[in-house]
C-alpha cells in the first residue's frame, strides 16, 4: 500500500525500530506508529501516561479507559503490558532503557535541537515529558512532523526560534515530503517521499543540507 501525507510519516518512522525495542511514542502522529509495524517486529511501546506494552489502536467501542496514549486517545495492552505508575514511567526515561522516541515538534534544526512545546501566544503549562526524552540518553530521537507550518513556512530551520525542548539531542527528522539524518556535519537528505524532487525539498526547507549518494525513496 502507498502512503501518503501523516500515514508516510508515521509508516516511515516504525521502519526504524528494531524486533524487541522498547519505545516512546509522543502526541499526534507519533502515535500514529504503533499502526505501521514492519512484520516480524514486535516492540515494547511505553507511554508516560504510565503504560508499558501498548497495542494498537482500539475502536472506541472496545476501549478501556484506563488503556490510553500520550495524547489521552483509546490504545490497547499487549499480553504481558501493564498499566503503571507515572514515577515509574519516567523512571523508565531518565534511567536510560528507552530505545526510541518520536516526537511531534513545531521547529527542529540543522543542528539536532528541537523545540516543540511554548506555541506564541499560547499559554503553555510546561514541557512536560519531551524534556525528558531529549536529555534521556535515548539513542535515537526521531522527529516526526509536516515539513511546513499551517502558513507555508518551513518547521526545519538552520536555527530554532522558540524556546529548545532538547540540544543536539535529534538523529532523525521524517515529513511528508523526506527523511533527513541528523549528522555531526549537519542533516543529510537520505529519502524523498513519491513526487518529489531535491530541488522541492530546497524550495521549502530553510536548513541547509547535502544530499546523499544513494537517495532513496520513502515506502
């Protein structure tokens, strides 16, 4: 099946994990994730509502309310998941086990920071658990985000504007229209997603990038 828009992202970030990891997915289209699992990989997937072992997504019929995402949506208990204690959850993230975060973000950079929680003009009640993930030792931090904001501009930025999350802590950034790794020499394009060329993907990004050798294609 070909994806495309927010089913490409979320499709292409689950192609990172790996049979057995234990995983953080954030609000929005993190979420989306747990959907898109490649075969033959089976993960723990912890949220820091306090669930470890979350499912898929359930049909609001057969939720249990005591079963839900970091966004508050209906997910599901794999067998062996438990409903667990909030300290216990972050203890999870700041004690180093969590193999993987994606995180949804209003701006990333060129340089691996991330801001992704005080929206302008909106009254924010704090960071909450990205700070976390980003200081956490995690081993991969994934972006997963429309490549422009709601006006047209472009949420990949050399440099952050808004308040950081997290400092050179992103390895990857995937949108709708690419998938750029986060490298010590700056973001290299690795993948574009159908219809899309390298000229386009310059027309609307304002970071600065280089392009790989072998450019693939976003599946």
């Amino acid at each position: 099946m070909a994806y495309t828009g927010r089913e490409l992202i979320a499709a292409r970030c689950a192609k990172f994990f790996k049979d057995g990891d234990f995983v953080n997915l954030g609000i929005g289209v993190p979420t989306m994730c747990v959907n898109y699992l490649p075969e033959g990989v089976d993960l723990w997937l912890e949220a820091e509502t306090g669930m470890c072992g979350c499912g898929p997504t359930p049909p609001y019929t057969e939720w249990d309310v005591d079963c839900a995402d970091a966004g508050g949506s209906p997910s599901s208990l794999i067998p062996g998941g438990s409903v667990i204690p909030h300290d216990r959850s972050f203890g999870f993230i700041r004690g180093g086990h969590i193999d993987a975060t994606v995180l949804g973000t209003l701006e990333v950079d060129q340089e691996g920071n991330i801001a992704n929680w005080m929206i302008p003009g909106v009254l924010a009640p704090g960071m909450g658990g990205a700070m976390d993930l980003c200081a956490g030792g995690i081993k991969k931090v994934i972006v997963a985000t429309d490549h422009c904001d709601k006006n047209g501009g472009s949420k990949i930025l050399k440099r952050c504007k808004l308040p950081l999350t997290g400092a050179k802590c992103v390895t990857d950034i995937v949108t709708e229209r690419c998938y750029f790794q986060v490298t010590p020499g700056g973001l290299v394009l690795k993948e574009l997603a159908p219809g899309y060329t390298v000229d386009d993907i310059r027309a609307c990004t304002d970071a600065d990038f280089t392009v790989a050798d072998d450019l693939g294609v976003m599946e």
